[in-house]
C-alpha cells in the first residue's frame, strides 16, 4: 500500500509541475506594462564638460665648485735690478705639501722660498723697483651655487557634444 501512496504522490506532482508550466505564458500577458523593458532616450540636445589640471613642482639644486692652483707661479720685475751672480731665476720646486678636501687627499709642488732669486741693484745710488710675486698651489677658492626652479603645468580639456 506505501508504494501505491508513492505512486499517486509522485503523479499529482508531474501534474501539477506540467499545468503551472502551461499557465507561464498567460502571466506574461496579465504583467503590468511598467515591468517591460522601455528604451532611455536621453532629455537634453547638447552639452559640455570641463577638465582643469593644476601640478607644480619645485626642483632645488645645489652646485659646490672647488678651483685648484695645481702649480705656483714665481714672477719678478722692477728697474736697476739684476739677479746676483749664480741665481737662478726660478726657485726649486719640491712636492711635500697635502691637503685634504672633503675626503680627498692632494699633493701640491710648491716653491722652495729659500730658492727664490736674490736680486742686486745695478747702478748704486739710482732709482730702483723690485717686484716679486709667489702664488702658491692649493685650494683656490669654493663656490657655493644653490637655486631653485618651480614649474607650474596647467591644462585644461573641453569635450562638447550633441544629440
């Protein structure tokens, strides 16, 4: 008897399945128009839109220049002078002098100042003049340079369309 149960069970539900199946295409019909899928059809003729872009930018840059005399440099002139008998005319050079700049170890020829010519006057009781001057190598001097760039980009994109 179970299985006859089942039986009628199982009919009534294939039954019931196929007649809500069979009605499907009538809800269709009965639906309000509001559920239909409409066309959108924009309300406007034509418009624009406008990007503006702004960016800036700041570059500091900073230069340290060092000038080295990697040399010296002896020079001698006057009137009624003469250099003594046996005197050269440029000092000796020796190579003993170091200097360290920011790390970096240097080794300058400098003039030996005991070598320097020695000068005599030629005609006693005459005017005279005697220049003489030494640069010696080394560091001659830092610049220091530091400037500062700003850059301001702008633009601006316009799109205009119409229907």
């Amino acid at each position: 008897m179970t299985n006859d149960i089942n039986n009628i069970r199982n009919h009534c539900a294939s039954s019931f399945i196929i007649s809500a199946l069979s009605l499907l295409p009538l809800c269709s019909l009965i639906a309000p128009k509001s559920l239909l899928a409409a066309p959108i059809t924009p309300q406007f003729r034509s418009g624009e839109m406008r990007v503006n872009s702004t960016s800036t930018s700041i570059l500091t840059e900073s230069v340290t220049s060092h000038s080295f005399n990697t040399g010296y440099t002896y020079s001698a002139s006057g009137m009624n002078v003469e250099p003594t008998e046996g005197t050269l005319i440029n000092p000796s050079a020796t190579s003993t002098t170091t200097q360290t700049i920011n790390g970096v170890d240097f080794s300058w020829t400098s003039p030996q100042l005991e070598s320097i010519p020695q000068w005599q006057i030629v005609n006693e009781g005459a005017p005279f003049s005697l220049i003489e001057h030494v640069t010696s190598p080394g560091l001659e001097s830092i610049v220091n340079v530091t400037r500062t760039v700003e850059t301001t980009q702008v633009s601006e994109s316009i799109s205009i369309f119409g229907q």
